[in-house]
C-alpha cells in the first residue's frame, strides 16, 4: 500500500473526543468536499473518492448528531476504474441543522482559522483526509492538500501556518494546492494530525537518508583527498625522474637523497608514512620541507633545460 494511503487510513480511525473538534474536522470535509443541495428540499452532501473517508464522515455526523438519517451512495465512474461516494443528509431540517452549526464554530478573526488550537489540528487533518497526499519519504519531501476553492484553501493555509509550520501555495490544473516540503515541517504536521505511525515511519527513512548522505560526503571527501594526494605523489615523483636525468640523485644532500629515493620506490604513500621509512624517522614536516626543496630543485632544472 502506498505510504500516502497508509497514511489516510490512520487518520481515518482517528475519532476526536471533544466535540467541538468532532464538528470541526466534519466543517473541513464540507469545505473542500460538501455542498448544500436543493432550493425548497434541501439535502447535504459529503463527496470522496475514498471509501475510508466516507466512513470517517459518517461516524462524525452519527457522533454528533445520533438520531441522524444519512445513507452512503457509491457512484463508478464510466471507466469503472474509480468510484465517488457520497454521505447524504436528505431530511431538510437535519441538513440545514448540520450545516448551520458548522458555519457558526468559534472562528478567529476574519475567519481565517478556528480559535482552539484542538479544532484546527482536526481541521487540518479532515482537510487531508478530503484532498491531501503524501510522497514516500524515500522519493521525497512532499505534503500537499488540494481545493478548487479559495476560502477553504485560505482557511487551511491558515490553519497550518497557525503553527508556525512553513507552508506554500500554487496553482495546478485549476486548483489551489497547500504545500509543505521541508522534512522537519512534514513531521510536525504528521503529529498534529495524529498520525503517529506514519509519522515514525517517515522519521525511520528520514534518519536512513541522512545517514546515508553523511556517508556519501565523507566518502566524497576521502575520494577527493586521495585523489589530490596521488596526483601530487604523481607531481613529485616527475620531478626527482628530472633531477635524477639531469644531475643524479647522488649529488643531493644526504636527506634530500633519502627522501627522494623513497618517493621514488613508494609513489603512493602519504608524507607520514615516508617519515616513518626514514632512518631515523622523520616528521610529517620534515619530509614536506624536503619535498619542497626537490620541488625547487626540479624547477631550476627546468629552467636550465628549455
């Protein structure tokens, strides 16, 4: 099943305890996914492409309003690949009832998001459950809710950022979508919602992906500096091969002579362990001082022999 799926069906289970937060989840399905139907019989509708969350939508109106009569309609598409489903509240005075209490929630000002910080995490996670998806975490980095309308879309961007969470919006295909990307931010929403084992699942891949790409540096690093160590390896051996052409290394100080004849006979060792070969040992220091004078040598050579 994939991860955003999973997902979806945690926070399908999720039953808030408080009413108030009950009603506010239900309002965020209304929002994205309802309408109020009808002129003189008026019916209310609660439509997803989800199974899960058609039953969601149910247990929240029987929860809040026990003597309810709402029915489940399942419509397939032509393809019969998807299908819709519908919570229909058909008794007018129960529809208009519902939809009247959902408007008149304790909403800050301008209605932008709902005062209680309990009421928007279940907002948010009814906003999700409606048209919201998440990528794999081993892909990448990807939270997103979707509507076609502009006050819902406010009001859920609101709500997330109420949070202090970084949040976008853009434009696709006609809808509004929300956007988290940053994995911190995606954690942090996750928790809100009360989706704790999706949430430890993206927490396990995320750990892995950082750790292996605190190994991939390092190996980058160390790659690097062999790379740079052989290629001056490469640099110095040159110039001892032109020393030894032009002058012979017999005629260099003691040293000099034993550095370079070492070099010569161990072309990838590092300066240290060079110093270790040495009789007696030389320091780290010691040989790249040496090393240096060959450098100098093999220069004034070079300048000689244009």
């Amino acid at each position: 099943m994939a991860f955003s799926d999973e997902t979806r069906n945690e926070l399908a289970r999720v039953i808030p305890s408080a009413r108030c937060c009950r009603l506010a989840e239900l309002s965020a399905f209304y929002d994205l996914d309802g309408m109020l139907m009808g002129t003189a019989n008026q019916y209310l509708d609660f439509t997803t492409s989800a199974p899960v969350v058609a039953r969601k939508v149910l247990t929240l109106l029987r929860s809040l309003y026990p003597e309810i009569s709402a029915q489940v309609l399942v419509r397939r598409s032509r393809s019969r690949r998807t299908q819709n489903c519908t919570v229909r509240i058909l008794d007018t005075q129960e529809a208009l009832a519902v939809y009247e209490e959902m408007r008149s929630q304790n909403y800050a000002a301008k209605g932008r998001y709902l005062r209680k910080k309990c009421c928007r995490r279940a907002y948010i996670r009814g906003a999700f459950l409606s048209h919201g998806s998440i990528t794999n975490p081993e892909r990448t980095y990807h939270l997103e809710i979707s509507t076609d309308h502009s006050q819902a879309a406010e009001r859920v961007l609101a709500s997330i950022k109420s949070f202090h969470i970084n949040a976008g919006v853009t434009q696709r295909k006609g809808s509004l979508v929300i956007y988290v990307k940053d994995g911190e931010d995606i954690v942090t929403l996750l928790n809100l919602m009360g989706a704790h084992q999706a949430l430890l699942q993206f927490e396990n891949v995320r750990v892995l992906k950082e750790m292996r790409n605190q190994v991939n540096r390092l190996v980058n690093c160390e790659t690097a500096n062999v790379d740079k160590t052989i290629k001056a390896a490469m640099s110095q051996v040159e110039d001892i091969r032109l020393i030894e052409e032009h002058m012979g290394l017999d005629e260099l100080p003691a040293k000099l002579r034993q550095v370079a004849k070492l070099r010569l006979e161990n072309p990838y060792a590092s300066l240290k362990e060079l110093g270790d070969m040495c009789v007696p040992p030389m320091s780290k220091s010691g040989v790249n001082y040496r090393i240096r004078q060959l450098r100098e040598k093999a220069a004034e050579i070079a300048r000689l022999y244009k």
